[in-house]
C-alpha cells in the first residue's frame, strides 16, 4: 500500500498597487479616499505605467501570486477604463505568471470585457456589508450597484473577488446575512477586512474581537467551500499579528502582502519568514488549489 504524501499548506499571497488614490466624491464611512473626511493620506491622479510595471516586478519578487491594479472614485470611465487596460497590458508583457486583478468600482459588462481583452484575470469587487446595514455606512450610491457588478464580472468572464468589511458597528445578523450574500456570488476569491480606524474618519472604533474574527473565517469557509481564495486581508496587523496559526487554521489561505491601500502593512520579509516557521508554504500556481 503506498503512503500518501502529506502536501504543505499553500498560502497565496496577493499585492496592491494603488494605481490612483484619494479623490473620491462618495461618502463611505470606513474609506480615507473619499474626499469629504480629509484623512492625512497621499493622493495622485494615474501613477505612470512604467512605476507600475517596476511595482510589479517588486511584488512578484516578494511571492506576489496576485497583483491587484487599485483605483479610487465610484467606478470606471472611458478614461480609467483605457488606463487600466493599458497598464495591465504593460504589465503581462514585462512580468509572468502573475494573477492580475482590477479594483476599479461599478463597471458594465462592457468595461468589464475590454479589460479582460487586455490581459485582466480578476475583478474585485466588495459588497462590504450587509444589505441592510449599507445606507447607514453608505448614502451616495446603493448596495444593489454593488452586486449587480459582481455579476457583471461574472457574466464578462472574469474571476470574481468579493468580500467585506467587519467591524464598522453591523450586528451579526449583518455579518450572516453579508457571508451569505458573498456566497450567493460563488466567487474564486474572498477578501475578508476588519475594519482599521482612521480618526478621520466617521467610525471611530472597530467593534470586532480576535474570536469573531476567527468564526467569521471559519463560517465564510463553510460556506464558500474548499477550492477557493479565502483571504484576510485589512487589520490583519491588529488582529493576528503572532496569531497568524489561528487565522489559517480557521480556513483562511491567502493574505495581502506588502501594504494596503491607504494604511502600511508588515515588511514583505517578516511576512514571509512567518509563514515559513508556521511551515507553510508560498503558492506559485493558481491551479494547485
Ligand atoms: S466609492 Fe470607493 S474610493 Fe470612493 S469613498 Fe467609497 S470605497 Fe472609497
């Protein structure tokens, strides 16, 4: 009888490049890119795509199996739209095998499809909250734009990444009833936030304990199932820094690497030699899920 070989856990590591950051005229409560709470971070119109190219280089030397391409307001235009595109093309050409992601709000099956022409693999986009919950974080755009992009990208064939944020003041019905609706969506990939505050911003505390947070994971695997990306990814650093055992062991395979959008994270090198003396291993291939 032959022995099975035991694999080691894979950790798939994702980078973020904020491609344009800070100038958004929605009022998200929890976002320090919108214009109306003045948070304390830099702000830039399109980043040159050379940077992005030397970004991409640096992430995927970092183990960046994912590389995703950030842009702040509601969602896309003509303008963004042709920007994104030719950055993710720029970015194909120069570096391999990376997973590319677009992060660029609302966007029409349309929109979605060019970028899947010029080289995008992946949308994300988050229903952060519950349905219920979203008018008392959210006033100047509606949940329901949200899901109906998550099946835009569906229908335009891309992979779909949609998660949330935990911890903005929802009950726990709101986190049940944002768990289902994600898995309603049956996305490749799932980003789990907690929320990180920011005094600029309107939600001043995080109502969120380490314990939640592990049964958040443990439920969003249950209901998503194995195969799939379930990530943790802002206000790891506050809630697993030395803990990061627990969070893998609730369910989660894949965390951002490198810093956040707005908000710095651990140096790549500390990540990485965590997770070695976790005795995890650092995925290369999408397909070994
Ligand atoms: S639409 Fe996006 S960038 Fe604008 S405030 Fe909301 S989350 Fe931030």
């Amino acid at each position: 009888m032959t022995k099975k070989l035991s694999r080691k856990k894979e950790i798939f590591l994702c980078a973020i490049n904020n491609i344009l950051s800070g100038t958004c005229a929605e009022d998200c409560k929890f976002c320090t890119q919108s214009v109306r709470y003045n948070a304390d971070i830099e702000r830039y119109k399109f980043k040159e795509i050379s940077q992005i190219v030397e970004e991409a280089k640096i992430a995927k030397s970092n183990g960046a199996l994912g590389y995703c391409l950030v842009t702040a307001n509601k969602g896309l235009d003509d303008k963004k739209t042709d920007f994104v595109a030719r950055a993710a093309q720029a970015v194909k050409a120069k570096v391999h095998d990376l997973n590319l992601i677009a992060c660029n709000g609302t966007a029409s099956k349309e929109q979605l499809s060019y970028l899947k022409k010029h080289g995008i693999d992946s949308y994300n986009h988050n229903l952060e909250t519950s349905e219920r919950y979203y008018a008392d974080i959210c006033s100047t755009h509606p949940w329901s734009e949200r899901y109906e992009t998550c099946e835009n990208v569906k229908s335009a064939g891309l992979a779909l990444c949609s998660g949330g944020i935990f911890g903005m003041g929802e009950t726990h019905e709101d986190r049940e009833s944002l768990l289902s609706s994600i898995a309603s969506l049956s996305p490749e990939s799932t980003p789990l936030n907690f929320y990180h505050p920011n005094p600029a911003l309107p939600i001043k505390t995080a109502n969120i304990t380490f314990d939640e947070a592990v049964q958040i994971i443990q439920k969003a695997r249950t209901l998503l199932g194995e195969g799939r990306l379930l990530m943790v990814a802002g206000g790891r650093e506050l809630l697993f820094n030395g803990k990061e055992k627990e969070m893998f062991d609730a369910g989660a395979n894949s965390m951002v690497i490198g810093n956040y959008l707005t908000t710095e994270g651990l140096l790549p090198h500390k990540d990485k030699s965590m997770l070695a003396k976790l005795g995890y291993e650092i995925a290369t291939s999408c397909d070994t899920l």
